[in-house]
C-alpha cells in the first residue's frame, strides 16, 4: 500500500517518448486540467523527494527553457520554503522562456530567489553544491547536444556534487536509453508518471542512478488508456 501523503504514484508500465507526449495532451485537452497545475504537482513532489533523500547544504538548480526547466522553478521554490539555500542557473536568456515555465520563473524573480543568467563560468557556480538538480532537457531531446547544454552537462559531473535528474538525465534517449553525446551522470532521477522505456536498458542505470517514480496527478483512467 501506498502511504496516502506519497509522491510516488503507483506502477505503470514504462512509457515511450510519444506516450509521454500524450499524457499531458490528454490530461490538459480532454480531462481539462491546466499545464500548470501538473508543474506544480510534478515539482512539488520531486522536491518532496529530494528532501527526503537528505540536503545538508545549497543546492543549485540547472534549468533549461521548457517544461523541464520550469519544472526546477518549482522545486527551487518549494526549497527556498522549506529554509534550503538554494541558487538557480539558466542555460539561457529569461526572456526565451516562455508559457507555463515563464510563469513559475516569474515568481522566482518576484521572490527574489538567486538567479543568474548566462553568461557564466559553471564551474565556479556549481562549486560547494551539496546537490545539484539537472532540470537543463526533457523527453523530448533528440539528436546532438549543442552549447550551452554541453557546457553545463560536463560542469555537473565533474562537480563532486550529488546529482538529481528531473524526470530524465540531460542528454539521455528516452526510447533507447542511450546517452546522446554527453549525459548527466545521476544519482537519483525523480521521473514522472511512469519509468521510461530506455531506462530498462542496463546500460542507462549508469545516467538514471536509483529511479524514484514520481505521481503528477493525472486520473487513473489516463493511464490506462495508455
């Protein structure tokens, strides 16, 4: 039995890249819940299970543009509120970002939570770091990794700090389980919804670390239409 106040939703087989897609198009067009709603869930409860994982100094939290990076807004600012010094760095400019991940950085910004935009040396503002949160690229990466993402990726794992994907390792296939170029190396990866396919690999155990399934409260039903 699940405790009633986890954050881990209940197993569901693995899902590729496409079926990741289709649950948030689903839960937003046809159940009418809004994008924000399943940020909120989604970080809230990764940052839930970080805490739980034990923080004894800063963390610094690594964001890309999309969802993924508006996925670690919210968990820097569930941090801050629970009294962790917390500093976030994006891997672009805040006016590229856009739609319901420019919301959660705007109340960062109104916050006055640390924040720096590039440009930047990632070594030294990754230096000290009890843990790092990866929330740079989603399910959604394909191809070749380009700058800055590149840049930040080798900083993270040369850091010595403890890593903590968001939902995937930066620079990991979802579907092959295959590192594209250059691939955070986790300790913890906080994946949502359901375990990826590529994450049954063996190999991808190297990127993933411990994989903690992470509930964003789409409805059972959504789920078992998949």
């Amino acid at each position: 039995m699940i405790p009633r106040n986890s954050p881990v939703t209940p197993i569901v087989p693995s899902l590729t890249r496409e079926q990741v897609r289709d649950v948030d198009r689903i839960a937003i067009e046809n159940f009418g819940m809004l994008g924000l709603v399943l940020m909120e869930n989604a970080g809230r409860n990764a940052a839930e299970l970080l805490r739980s994982l034990g923080i004894t100094g800063r963390v610094v939290i690594c964001c890309g543009k999309g969802n993924n990076g508006g996925d670690g807004f919210v968990i820097a600012r569930h941090l801050e509120n629970w009294g962790v010094e917390v500093r976030v760095l994006l891997c672009t400019s805040p006016l590229q970002i856009s739609g319901d991940a420019a919301a959660n950085l705007q109340i960062l910004e109104r916050a006055q939570t640390p924040l720096l935009s590039p440009p930047f040396d990632w070594g030294p503002q990754l230096a000290g770091a009890d843990w790092i949160v990866d929330a740079l690229l989603g399910t959604g990466t394909q191809g070749t990794i380009r700058e800055p993402f590149v840049a930040a990726i080798e900083a993270m794992n040369a850091s010595g700090s403890k890593l903590f994907a968001v939902d995937l390792p930066s620079g990991l296939d979802c579907d092959s389980g295959q590192p594209l170029d250059v691939c955070i190396r986790a300790d913890h990866t906080a994946t949502f919804v359901a375990r990826k396919i590529g994450f049954d690999q063996p190999a991808a155990t190297r990127w993933t670390g411990e994989i903690h399934v992470i509930d964003i409260g789409v409805p059972k039903s959504l789920l078992q239409q998949l």
